[in-house]
C-alpha cells in the first residue's frame, strides 16, 4: 500500500537531487595512511589552497572534494575509486600517490569514461602504452624525471653507478630510465638493488654491498618514511663523504627534510618543483601556505595546487558543466599557466604534463639547509611511447 506521503518522499527526493546537482564533486583516491600518507596530505592542502585562491565555486556550483585513502594498496585503491563513481557519483576523479595504484585504477577509468586526474603517480604506461583519453597527469611520469638523470650525471665525469629503488613499478621504472640514459651516455651500471617497499626497515646490509663496490655515485629512489630512514643510514654508515648520493629529487622533499636534518647535505636530485625557485609565482605560493599552514610547500604540495588550478580553470571554460566528459577533457588541454614549478600545459598527445626539471644539491646555507638549483631543462616532454589517444 502506497501511503499519501509517498509522491511528497519522492519530490523531496528529487528537490534533494536537483540540490545535489548544484556541487561538482571531485573524488580524491590519496593515501591519508601507510608509506606515502604525508605525501597525500600535502596534495590535499594544495588542492585546497587551489580552491581557496582561484574559486572553489562555478557558475553557483560548489567543488567539493570527497576522499578516499588507497591506504598505498593497488586493491584498496581500485574500491574505492569504483566506490566515489558508483555510490557517490562524481563528476571526476583526482589520484593517486603510487604507480601501482594508478596501474590497478586505470582499466576502470577507462572504461567508465571518467577523467580521472593524476596529482604523483608516475607510472609511464599511463601516459604511454596504455595511455587513455580519461586519464591526464599532471605531476610527472617516472622518465621524464629520472631520464635527464642519465646524460647529466656522465656529463660531470661519474662512469659507474650504482641503482637502489624501492621495488614496485615506480622504483623499476625509474632505475629503467637513469640506466638507458648513462649507459647510453658511455657509463656502466655496477649494481642494482631492489628493497621492498612496506617491509624495509634497515637499509644496513643494501648499503654494505655499496660500501664494497664502491662506485663513483649512488642513485636512489625512495620518498616518504623510507627516505627519512635512508638518508640517515647513509650519513650512519659514513658514506657520504665517500660515495656522491644522487637521484631522484623526492629523497630530500621538505616533506622528509626537518627528519633527516644535515644528513641531507651533498645529495644531488632531479625534481620538478624545489622551494628555492627565484620566481614571483613560487614566492606568492610559499607564502600563502606558510601563512596558512605554517610550514614549506613541497613539490607534492605544488602537483595538488597545481591540479587544483587546472580544474576550476577547465570548469570556468566548460562554465561549470561536467555532464560531458570530453569537453571538460577539452578544456583542460586548452589550460596553460605558469605556477610555482614555472610553465603547466598537458599535451595533448600523451595527456602527460610539459615541464621542467631542476637539478639541485642540497647545500648548508646560513643556518638553513636548503634546495640549491645548479641546473634546469626546459619543457621537458615525453615522447608518446606507444600511446595512441
Ligand atoms: C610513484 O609511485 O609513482 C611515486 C611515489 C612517490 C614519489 C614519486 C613517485
């Protein structure tokens, strides 16, 4: 029996539905617990300082952000990325941290025909071989970060190297990049270990075998808790002044720095954000999360930023609209800017962002320890490496 109430129940119903509509929800797959959590948090804030500054409303529809933690695991991320489509419905997606992560949400996305907005994960394929027209990065694919590594490093007199990386795709991908190119370059690679990504505690017996080889430079990939815990073994173990540590940049993140303190000094990275950029963007930037959050910006704080600013600039194009897809997809390819990390553009080719890349050291300056810039390649951009949109 349908009671008198019933037609009323369903009108509010869809008053509360036309209500809903006026949000644009974006759902946000980070990691808020295990390895990588800081390197969510900081993605948030900036996403969130984003919309403080360049409008978190559109056309009188709010962006709210609804987050999920991937918790770092392939599965866990693939949930609850079908969780914020099939039960929340949101308009798009923005995540995640890890490669293998965005490996495990990929499929889905695609087929679901949901943009879905990459603010770290790395993993090439995504931007390569199984590229898709849904799936658009804008922090960095794991080449184009670790391939400039190569040349340079041969190019200041280093001709053996030795590789060590967290072992899951991003830390294989990006040894994969810095080996073809000093081996390209004439260098040789003397060395190559591989230390789990959840279970490493001691990095002991992986830098007792450096210590015994003995190559011209180390080059590592490890960011989160296991950087803080690498770069103090290193420094323990006495390394440092015996064996140049190089890699990639996020090994000294801000995020990680006030952990590792001066065991820090002397590393030399590649990265496509350091906080000592000399420009009017980067200083504004800094000292509007400074003032809000107390602390340094970090390239993870950037990428969110940045991800932040190119959304509600696609929404101001599409005037706030998100029912079709492949105009809101348009519209972001037309954003360009220059933010704190210099020029942003997504190409259009690879859905990959073009950028530069600095290469810093990070040296004692004055009381502080900080990210010194001794080179930058300009608009760094992948080729498409077997993506075909
Ligand atoms: C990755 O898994 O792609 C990644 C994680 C942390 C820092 C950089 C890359």
């Amino acid at each position: 029996m349908r009671h008198w109430w019933y037609g009323w129940i369903v009108g509010l119903g869809l008053v509360a539905t036309s209500h809903a509509e006026e949000v644009i929800k974006v759902g946000v797959v980070l990691p808020f617990s295990g390895v990588y959590a800081s390197l969510g948090g900081d993605i948030t804030d900036g996403m969130q300082l984003a919309l403080e500054i360049y409008g978190s409303e559109i056309a009188g529809k709010k962006i709210i952000l609804i987050t999920e933690d991937s918790e770092v695991k392939p599965s866990v991320g693939l949930t609850k990325t079908k969780k914020l489509v099939f039960q929340d419905k949101v308009d798009l997606l923005v995540g995640p941290v890890a490669s293998n992560v965005a490996g495990a949400m990929r499929d889905f996305v695609h087929t679901a025909k949901i943009p879905l907005i990459i603010p770290n994960a790395g993993n090439n394929l995504l931007t390569g071989e199984k590229c898709s027209p849904w799936v658009i990065r804008t922090s960095f694919s794991n080449n184009q970060i670790n391939g400039v590594m190569g040349p340079w490093l041969y190019a200041q007199g280093y001709r053996t190297l030795y590789l060590m990386a967290a072992d899951y795709a991003a830390g294989r991908q990006m040894m994969d990049a810095v080996r073809r190119g000093f081996i390209g370059a004439g260098g040789e690679i003397v060395g190559e270990e591989y230390p789990p990504l959840r279970e490493t505690k001691d990095f002991a017996p992986y830098l007792a075998k450096v210590k015994a080889i003995h190559p011209d430079a180390l080059y590592v990939f490890f960011a989160g808790g296991l950087a803080i815990q690498f770069v103090k073994q290193y420094h323990a173990f006495g390394l440092k002044g015996e064996i140049p540590l190089t890699g990639a940049g996020w090994l000294t993140s801000p995020l990680f720095l006030p952990a590792q303190g001066a065991a820090a000094v002397g590393f030399t990275g590649a990265l496509n954000y350091v906080p000592s950029i000399d420009s009017d963007e980067n200083r504004s930037f800094q000292a509007a999360f400074s003032e809000k959050h107390q602390r340094t910006a970090s390239e993870f704080t950037v990428q969110g930023f940045d991800t932040g600013r190119l959304i509600v600039e696609a929404l101001k194009v599409t005037g706030g609209e998100t029912d079709d897809k492949s105009a809101l997809v348009d519209a972001i390819h037309g954003v360009r800017f220059t933010g704190p990390r210099g020029p942003f553009r997504i190409d259009p080719a690879t859905n990959n962002v073009i950028q530069d890349i600095y290469i810093f050291q990070m040296r004692q300056v004055g009381y502080n320890i900080r990210h010194v810039v001794i080179d930058k390649i300009e608009n760094v951009q992948d080729p498409p490496n077997g993506c075909k949109m």
